[in-house]
C-alpha cells in the first residue's frame, strides 16, 4: 500500500506540473467561454421573449462544446440536435438550414447527414463570426418551429459582435 | 405539390399543439434552468479562484444534459469526462469517487465502466440535492486534480441551498 | 427536372462562395499541413532506420487527423491505435505513457480510457510543441514495440524545431 | 512479481517474433505505402493548383486507412467524409458518384448510406487501378465542389501508373 501511496503522490505532482502548462494551449481565433456564456445567455433571453423552449449549444473553432442550456420542459431529442446543428455550421461553416437545400434527394451531397457521426442539416445552426468575419464557433438551437430556431441561434451568434 | 404543402401545414400545426403541452412534460423534483445556471456559474467561480481551468456539466433528475460550460485552455479530454461524470452521479445516487472504490479489479462492481456507453468513477461527480435531501440532478467536473474537480463540484451542487 | 437543374446551378454558386470564405476559418498557434508532412515523413524515416513498421497518425491542434501513414505489413489493429495515441496525447497534453501510469488500478484516473470514444494510455502518442513550447498538434506511432513507438514518436515531433 | 517480469519478456519475444513475420503479411494486388504516398501528394498538388482546399484520404485494398492529409483550412467536416468516400470507391469498386445514381428514392440500392457505418455516394472517390486494371485500393477528396473533388481524386489516382 504505501508503495501505492508514493505512486499517487508522484502522479499529483506530475499532474499539477503538467497543468500549469495547459494554460499555453488556448488556441487564437477561438470563441473564449466569456463570449460563449454572452451567445448563449442572449439566444435564451430571445427564446424567453418568444415563449419557445429552447435546446442551446455553443462549439468553439475546433467544434467541441464550450456551453449548453437546455430551456425547461424544451423537447428531450433537441439535445442531441442542438450539439448537431452547431457542430454542422461549424463543419462546413454556413448555416445548417442552407447545407439542407443540396443534401436533399437529388441534390449535390445526397445524405450527407450520414458521415461525421450524424449531421443536421434543417435550420437552427449558425456560425459565430467575431468583427473581422473570422468564423470562431457556432451556435446550434433546437426545439422550436425551424424558424424559430434559426432566428434565435442568429440573435445569439450576433450578440459576440455587440 | 399541393399535398406536400398541406402535410407542411398539418405537420406545423401539430409541433405547436406539442409545443404548448411541452410545458406540462417536466417532472417534479427536477432541477430548472434557472438552477442549473446557478449551480455552472458557482462552480465556475470557484475554479476561477483557485486558477483551475475546469469543464463543468449539470445534468438533471433523467440524467440529460442542462446546463455546460468549457474554460478557455482546459483539457480537450474533459468535455466528455465532466458531462459522464455528472452521469455516472445521478445513474448511481453517489459521488463518482465512491463508485470507484468499488469498481476496482476484485471490487463487487468490477469494470462497471463499461456499461451505459462508458462511466467515470474518479471523483469530480456529485448529486445534486434540493432541501428536503431529494436528488435532482448531478454535476461533473473536470480539468484539475481529482481533488480539485470534486471541491469545486461539491461547492456547485451546493448552491442549490443558498 | 428544369427547376432541379436550376437549383444545382444555384446550390454551386452557393458552395463556391463560401468556399472562399472558408480560408479566413483556419486558426492560429496550429500545426500546418506543411508542418504535419514534415513530421510524419521524419517518424517514417525513423522507422525505416531502425527497421519497425509503423501506423503513424498527425493531428491538429483541435485533435483533428492532419497526416497520416501505414506502413506496408504493419499491424492492421494499428491504424486505430495511431490515431487514438495522438488524440491521447493532445487531450491532456502529455505523453500517453505518462497518463498510462495514472489510469491503472488503484490509480487517479484508473479507466479514464472508457472516455473520448476510447484513448489509448501506453506509450506512442506525444504532443507537438512550437518553438515557444506551444502546443500545435500531436502525434500517435504503432506498431513497434511501446519503447519504439515512443521514441519513433518524439524523433517525428522535434522535428518541427528543425 | 517475478511471474509478471517473466510474462513481460514472454509476451516482448512473442512481439518481436510477430513483427518479423508480417512483412509476409502484405497481401499482392495491394497498393504499397510509396505508391499511397504519390498518390496523395500528385493530388495534394492538384487542388493547389486549382486552389481547391481538400482532405485526402488513401485506402488500400483491404479499405484500411493508408495514407491522409488535410490541408490547411478545409472543412472540418471533410475529413471523415474524405475517408468514407475513399472506403465507399473501395466497398463497391466504382467511383462514388456512380453508386449515388443509383441510391436516390426509388433507386436499385436506396439509402445504402446506411450501411457500413455509413457511406458518401456523392463524387470525389475513385476506385485506384495497377497497369493491369487491377483495383489495388482507393482515394477520397472532399472540401471543394463534387467535380473538383472527383477530378482531383482522378488526378491521385492515375499518378499510380506513371
């Protein structure tokens, strides 16, 4: 045991040490979770006014999740959609609604909701752009009309440039 | 062309018929939005005092994500580790922590990780609990020691009292 | 099928527009792909030299697949284990080894590698740093033994500094 | 602890033995790492050429991942579908805008997307051919339109006979 113990103590040092240098990882051109918390809070605040219940989801420029809400009593599936609709914005950098107008049958990227674990392509995904046009996120909002949704995800991602 | 159309309109009519019932849906004894938020921003304040760059996850009673927040520079590795951590609380009604006393080899839970699509049983995963001692949810952290993740968690789940 | 046609003529001019948009997306203190080539085609030097066949993965500082190559003959179960090495590696910025020997039994984070969609924890897998110790990317080497895989790794990320 | 340094040397000699034997395990017919190498870097230089910014994905005859790049600033969303084209070409030994004619609603093969842990069936993956005709393997290319991409992965995959 007590060979245990030293190992759990050189492992807490190792650890700590390697902590102190993550702070050095933070890429630029990245929505930081001060801008995040703004996006995400304002998309809430719009959804309020509405009287939607909202699923929101903010991704930073790498597409992993930085902050999520989920409004009460808001549909238990928009979830999974909202983290989807943001992350698929981000992925081809445009709004989901517009990738849906040429994944349909026929279209020139038929199914392309198959690859990357599953995509969504309705509306309710936008790019979050910051003043120069640089895409550094995205926000993703599900449980309301599709419009909804989209016009709610677009005041949000706005509020980064206020 | 027409038909489509229609069914666009009966389908419209019919998510709004279950949106405005979607208010109903919520289950007592479960944590709100407005609580979630509440129980982030703590746990977030308390990371940011004692400098640990930290992902958090409050999920509630049915154990689906609410509310999540990513500091800026924490481990990429910890947005799933926070939001299972969180999960593995609730599924269970206990620290994460405690759970791993009793997953290790020739533990009575042995590898109980493996299940439900993957568990984390190191601390920094807590129950959430209202006044009466009612779990209502449960917060992940991760991102600092497992000291350190636990704290912060505890001092998050905590502000449900306050 | 005029109108179809008509709109794949409009879903083109669509994409080629946001195409151009697409150059302004990349970030900053990330690996290039010029830089990703130069390390991968180093740790395959490596391991010609000593003679071990190798799956050697590059990703980006958003744990991305950047580069990539299998060497003829090596270890079809390696391809996975490449990739999952340096996704390892960059999600907690250490060496896999190094987080290896805090995931076993009894240690702080024993099956931490039940997350992410599975990590791999033993050695092979070693963050790319900058010339200012920055973190840009990382890479996974399998195939050899854990020493060679670790040392193949390290000669293919110092080869950035060069 | 003898009988695990025991089995540490056991299991290390029984290692060495198998990495001497597959360089008997290369299959014939298959694309070599050299070859896979030539492929992607004639397309790599093609879309640079055309300024197209492209994932590139290699498979080989067996449909396992042989060789990749992402080029600065494509789409995040590219790589895994760089991929999926390039193991869909492979799977059904055509390019991957021949097996979409024939997937559409109504179609002989309708919705086989869904097989395989999913494929692409719009253009940009091409079957890769020895002097014999021969199918030796596959390239993928996504991040710019459906014909650039099919053009460029034709490019890779004829600078095999050269």
């Amino acid at each position: 045991m007590n060979s245990l113990k030293h190992f759990k103590i050189c492992a807490f040092a190792l650890l700590l040490t390697l902590l102190s240098n993550t702070v050095h990882a933070q890429i630029s051109n990245d929505i930081s979770h001060e801008e995040a918390l703004k996006v995400l809070l304002t998309a809430k605040k719009e959804a309020e006014k509405l009287g939607v219940l909202e699923n929101i989801a903010v991704i930073d420029a790498c597409a992993n999740l930085k902050a999520f809400i989920r409004m009460d009593g808001s549909f238990l599936g928009s979830i999974d959609i909202a983290i989807k609709k943001a992350k698929t914005a981000r992925y081809f950098n445009m709004a989901t609604g517009d990738l849906g107008k040429i994944s349909q049958p026929g279209g020139i990227v038929y199914n392309i909701e198959l690859s990357n674990g599953g995509l969504i392509t309705f509306p309710g995904g936008v790019p979050i752009k910051d003043e120069n046009g640089t895409i550094i996120g995205a926000i993703g909002v599900s449980g309301g009309t599709i419009e909804e949704d989209h016009d709610i995800a677009t005041v949000g991602a706005n509020a980064i440039l206020q």
